[in-house]
C-alpha cells in the first residue's frame, strides 16, 4: 500500500530550508498521521457506514494538521510553502488508498479484485501514449525505438501491462525493447482547491488518457471550487467531486485562524460526497464494458 502523505511529511521535515520550529510540528503532524492510519485499521464496520466513520476520521485529522497545527503554529515558511510541499493535497491521496482498500464495496466480486495483487492501487506513474521514433531509416530496421510517455497520477487504480517489440519476428536479443506500463481503469487527480487552470490541464490529461486507454475513468477529487461550474459533457473528464460542496474561502481570509476553523466546521468533507464516487466507480468496476457478441441482440452498440 502507497503512502504519499506520510512520504510528503517526511520529505518536509528533511527539507533544510525548514525552521526547527516547523520541524518539530512535523514531528507532531506525524504522531497525529500514525494515529489517523491506526484508528482507520480499527474501524469494524462495512459498506456505507465504513465510508462515514472513515470521513469523520479524515475531517479530524485534516483540522489537526491544517488548522491547529500548521495555521496556528507554524512558522510563514510552512505556511507559505504547504502547497509546494503537497502536504494537504497528499492527505486526500492517502485516504482514498486506504478507502479503496477497506470493505466499502458491496460487490464481493469488486471487492475481490480491488484487493487482489493483479491490480495496483495508490499514487504512481500511469501510461499514456506510446509511439516510435527512429532517428532515420537505416536505424528502423535495427530496432523499434519505442518511446512511453507516462505521467504522474495523484490516485489510481490500474493494471501493470507488459511489452515486447522488435523488428524481426524471432526477436533476436539485440533488436528487443520491452518493457512495462501501467495503465489506469480509474485516475484520481486530488487537488485543494480546483481553478480554470487546473480543469484545463485536467480535460487535456484525460482526452490524452483515453487515447490510450478508452474506458478508463477520470475523476477530479477536490475539496473546494475555485471557479465557476463547466459542462464536462465537451471534455473527457467523467466527474468533479467536491468533497466539502463549498468554494474556495476568500482570500483575505485564508491566513486567519478563527475564518479557516469556522469554515472547516461548517463545510465539512462530505461522506455523502464520497460515497457517490465509491458508487460510481463500482457500478463502473461491475459493469461489461463492451461486448461485440451481444450488439446485435441489444440492437446498439451500447
């Protein structure tokens, strides 16, 4: 099991440029992570209250570290660099690992293959498209040159594939490039806050995606808006969900103490939110993507 956000923390607390002061609230921050993973372990129960329990949990442990600690404690340089350093956006990565791999499916099938090692689960690099590229014609027919291009996915869930190319069919050694790709059923792109800018970035990811791999489905996570709703029917994007159904707080109000605590409280991240994403994506997981065979008894492609 990936951890992003204590690898984040650690890597924060490493940093040299970080004040003693901001070390020693790591220190803290990380007691606080042990203990949020520990009590998410012991959590009994299945299903839709599983995902409410393990929110609760999250909401907790988000105000701790966000607000009493690094809002009210830390020193401007942790606060300036927070989003530099992915702590928070690293926290929503983490958790939906741990939600993926906890018992919230109602499918025992889903359930039995999301738990399974034949598929991955986590932050990783993730296929996107392939292509060749030889330097001149001579050279083509010494060997492919298979170029993978790959990109950084905050979440997925996807399927390690393997390759083998060469340029004669009896693949003698000196002509193969192989190699293997990971390519996502499903991608998490898990911001905080979630502006034009980053929807475009995020519809270019996913038509690229898709090139690739077609049914595969491209989700943001975020926790706040930061710009005005778009129709994602004219993108790739299958769906936006925003955890704590609440824009973005102003920006004369994000460095007070008492304006973040109230807002964190009043908007809460939202199970409900979070289980609409867990259905979706299990009714996807449960469903025949495509079958050629039933076409035409359906009378439509799909």
């Amino acid at each position: 099991m990936t951890t992003p956000h204590r690898e984040k923390l650690l890597k924060a607390l490493k940093n040299p440029k970080c004040p003693a002061a901001d070390k020693k609230l790591l220190e803290r921050a990380l007691v606080l992570y042990e203990e949020w993973v520990e009590n998410m372990k012991n959590l009994s129960t299945k299903g839709q209250r599983r995902i409410v329990e393990m929110t609760e949990l999250f909401n907790s442990y988000k105000y701790s570290l966000e607000v009493e600690l690094i809002l009210s404690k830390g020193t401007p340089f942790i606060k300036r660099q927070r989003g530099q350093l992915k702590i928070g956006g690293s926290a929503i990565e983490e958790f939906f690992v741990h939600l993926f791999m906890s018992p919230i499916w109602e499918s025992k099938e889903v359930e039995d293959l999301i738990g399974s090692s034949a598929f991955n689960v986590g932050h990783g690099r993730s296929f996107m498209s392939f292509y060749f590229n030889p330097p001149s014609l001579n050279e083509f027919q010494k060997r492919p040159f298979v170029r993978v291009k790959l990109k950084d996915q905050d979440f997925l869930f996807g399927k390690e594939i393997f390759y083998k190319f060469a340029t004669s069919k009896d693949f003698p050694t000196e002509q193969v490039e192989e190699g293997s790709i990971m390519v996502p059923v499903v991608a998490l792109e898990c911001k905080i806050n979630f502006d034009k800018t980053m929807f475009q970035e995020a519809a270019a990811t996913a038509e690229k995606l898709k090139e690739g791999f077609p049914v595969a489905k491209y989700y943001v996570v975020t926790e706040f808006l930061d710009m005005r709703p778009e129709n994602l029917k004219i993108t790739k994007v299958d769906n936006v969900f925003i955890l704590r159904k609440a824009k973005r707080l102003s920006s004369d109000k994000r460095d007070k103490v008492s304006e973040v605590a109230e807002y964190y409280k009043n908007f809460p991240i939202s199970s409900k939110v979070i289980y609409k994403l867990v259905k979706e994506i299990e009714y996807f997981f449960s469903s025949e993507w495509f079958s050629e065979e039933k076409v035409l008894t359906r009378g439509s492609f799909i």
